[in-house]
C-alpha cells in the first residue's frame, strides 16, 4: 500500500510539474494578456489536476477475486520464457495475464479485439508491477485456470489492423526468421518475436528506438499516400488523413510514442487546411497537452518520454547543427538529427535504463538511413507481397522484398556491431565527453559566425 501511495504521490507530482510546464509554454505564445495568460492557466490546471486524480483514482477501482466470464484481448500475445503472456480487459478493468501450458496455447491462437471465455483468479498486482505498468491501465494479475474453445470476432477496424498486420508479416516471410522479426519491428513495431540476441544488439548499440513505432512511421505513411493525398479536395484531404492517423495508431497497438506522433500530425495537417501554419515546437506543446489531459497515465510512460525528448530535441537542436557540420548537406542533416534526438531522449535514457553507449551516435549514422528506406518502401511492398503470396505470381513477391531484405540485414549488423563495439565505464564516459565537447564546439562556431 505504501508503495501505491508513493506511485500515486510521484505521478501526481510529475503530471503537476510537467502539465504546468508546457501550459506555460503554449500559453506564452498565445496569449498577449496577461489576465487571459493567467486565466488559463489556473482553468486548465485545475482540470488537468482533477483529471489526473480521477484517473489515478481509477486504478484502484477494481474487483478482486475468482472470476469466469467473457474477456477481451487488449495485445497481441508474446512469449516470456515458458509463458505467453497478454493483456485482458475483464468488465471494464485490465488485467495481465501469464499462462502456462493449455491456456498459454489457446492464447497464442488470439487476436487484439477477440473476446474470448475464462476462468481463474483476479489478483493485485506487486508494488514493482504496479509501477511499471500503471501507463498501461492495467489494474491486477489475472491467474488463468481454463480458457473457452469459442472466440468471438473483434470490431471492423481492429480486424482490418490486423489483416494489415498479416499481410506485412507474410509479405516477408521469405526472409529469415531473424530477419522477418526484426523488419515487422521496423515498420510497424512488432517486436513480439525477437530473440533476446537481437533485442540485447539493439539496445547495447542505441538503435532500441527504431524497432519502437515513433513519428517517423508515422511521417513516411502519410508521405506513401501524399500522391493520392495531393489529388483531393482540402476538406476530404484532411478527414483522409486524420482517418489514416487513426487507422496506423491502431495497427501498432496504441503506442505512447505512436499516439504523440499521430496528434502532433493531426495538429499540424489541422494547422495547415485552417491557412495557419504552427511552428513545430509549438505543435508539440499543444500535443503534449492535449494527450496528457486525454490520458493522464501517459506521464508515466518512458516510451512517451523519449517520444517528447527526441521531438524536442531535433526541434531545437537538428537545424543549428546541420547549418555547422562540415560536409554534403545531407551528411550534416542526418548527423544534426541523429545528435539532436540522442540529446533529447538523453535525460530519460540515464534516469531509466542508465548512460547509454556512446558507439550509438556513429551506429544511428550507419543504421537510420537505411533503416529510414526499410519502412518508407517495406510496407507497401510486403502488403503487395502479402497481397499476392497465394498466387501464381508469388515469387514476384520475393523479388520486390529482396532489397529490403539487404536494408534490414545491414541494420541488423550495424547492432551487432555497435554492441561489440559498445564501451562500459570510464571508456564510455570520455567518449560521451568528447561527443558534447564536439556539439558545443560547432555550436560555438555557429554562434560566432552568426555574430
């Protein structure tokens, strides 16, 4: 209980902290008055404090004890270890569930938006899965004994989600198995069959992030449709693509970093069709504030913090850098935008998981080009692919996935690189001085330059 309190008292205390942060923020740009600054920021502070208390309050709310009923499956099922594990909405309130045996096999066979028949035992969850879990709405432990033979079909656009989903998976399926798991990572964030090899290379080497749905997926859908975009009339362009924002946000299992992503282009194709177009960092103010107040418990998520801090970062760092850096201007913008996003996600990588590698700057330059290219061209063609792998013209399918067959594996091996590469310690610490010893050094130039 006292763990919870403390839970309670933190994330309070940090949805507080940072709702008044960007409410100023936005509000300074916005409003010239001093009375109507004012104004709103007590009005929107009050109602971000009482929406923060009723959703917290919220998670308590929940019934304990044996239980045999219908459920519905919130995510994809994944193996931990010996179990499968899954997410379960059981009348209203969530619960995860790791299952063993029979019931681990039924649940593997599942889809998100299936409702399915089970029994056992709703139980709390402990004060460390509390924690780390309370981004998820998830309320307690759901102790599984049997699972119904009969399932029921999920809704119209959660089956159309996960056709999309089979048919990328299947578009690809003439790659290796490692492969395969890690190209469905890149393009729409199913990382659920990655070997704990790979995933250990990804996160040694920095490169975690790109098999994590974040705004660039989000960026080269809309730039896939931007031809057929282009062709329609301004109010059905901007329905079309507010459908489409929803539609990718549902495919990759309601992200946090998806979520952010998907606002924030919502807010600025918005911005445009109304003939006033945003500053990006404002954009990003006003996302950050509408999808907090929407769902407060997205403060406690690192995946939504580093969504935020990689934003910002190449906000207000990418284009001074890019200006500096010596070189092809292309060089330099993806040298800018790596920099840029390392330093913003900086502060929550060190405070969650610790200092990062500093091999990861040089292994983003050698992977993100190419990993950029995978999801740009990997979807459209896995989904024709997918489309025709029952045809006479399968092989067809084969041939167009091969290039990007060469694009995952080089990403592939630019992680397992940088994880052998990757330095621990003292090492590690000089080679991060000397990274920002660099930026503010070019920085420096620039501002001299400009003076």
């Amino acid at each position: 209980m006292c763990a919870t309190r403390a839970v309670e008292r933190t994330l309070l205390t940090e949805l507080v902290a940072g709702g008044a942060f960007f409410l100023i923020l936005m509000t300074m740009v916005i409003a010239k008055s001093k009375l109507i600054l004012f104004a709103i920021v007590v009005v929107f502070a009050v109602l971000g404090f009482a929406n923060s208390s009723r959703a917290i309050g919220e998670l308590h709310r929940v019934e304990l004890g044996r239980y045999s009923g219908i459920a519905r499956v919130i995510t994809d099922p994944q193996r931990v270890g010996a179990a499968t594990q899954i997410v379960l909405d059981i009348s209203g309130d969530r619960f995860v569930v790791y299952a063993y045996g029979r019931p681990s096999w039924r649940l593997s066979n599942t889809s998100v938006g299936e409702t399915i028949f089970v029994s056992g035992w709703r139980n709390n969850l402990s004060s460390v899965q509390a924690e780390r879990l309370v981004s998820k709405h998830i309320k307690g432990n759901f102790e599984i004994e049997s699972i119904g033979e009969q399932k029921f079909i999920a809704s119209p656009i959660n089956r159309s989600a996960q056709r999309v989903r089979s048919l990328i998976s299947t578009g690809a399926k003439s790659f290796p198995f490692d492969e395969q798991s890690l190209f469905t990572g890149l393009v729409i964030g199913d990382d659920s069959k990655q070997s704990e090899q790979m995933v250990s290379a990804f996160r040694k080497s920095g490169l975690a992030h790109l098999v994590a749905v974040s705004g660039q997926n989000v960026a080269f859908v809309l730039t896939a449709l931007s031809p057929l975009l282009r062709r329609l009339r301004k109010t059905v362009r901007l329905t079309v693509t507010l459908g489409v924002l929803v539609w990718f946000v549902v495919i990759t299992r309601v992200e946090p970093s998806v979520i952010r992503a998907a606002v924030m282009a919502g807010v600025a194709t918005l911005s445009i069709s109304l003939g006033r177009p945003t500053r990006t960092l404002r954009i990003l103010a006003m996302t950050v504030i509408v999808t907090v107040f929407i769902d407060p418990l997205l403060a406690w998520s690192v995946g939504y913090y580093m969504s935020v801090g990689a934003t910002t970062g190449l906000c207000l760092l990418s284009g001074p850098l890019s200006r500096v850096v010596p070189g092809p201007r292309w060089l330099a913008s993806l040298f800018a935008a790596t920099i840029s996003a390392q330093v913003g996600v900086a502060p929550a990588v060190i405070f969650v998981f610790g200092v990062p590698a500093a091999i990861g700057v040089l292994a983003n330059i050698l992977a993100v080009p190419v990993a950029s290219l995978v999801m740009l061209a990997g979807l459209p063609l896995s989904l024709f692919a997918g489309a025709i792998s029952e045809t006479a013209f399968s092989s067809l399918g084969t041939i167009v996935m091969w290039p990007v067959l060469i694009g995952v594996r080089w990403v592939w091996w630019v992680a397992a690189l940088g994880e052998h590469l990757s330095a621990t310690g003292f090492v590690n610490f000089g080679m991060w001085v000397a990274v920002l010893a660099m930026i503010l050094l070019l920085l420096h130039r620039d501002a001299r330059v400009e003076g």
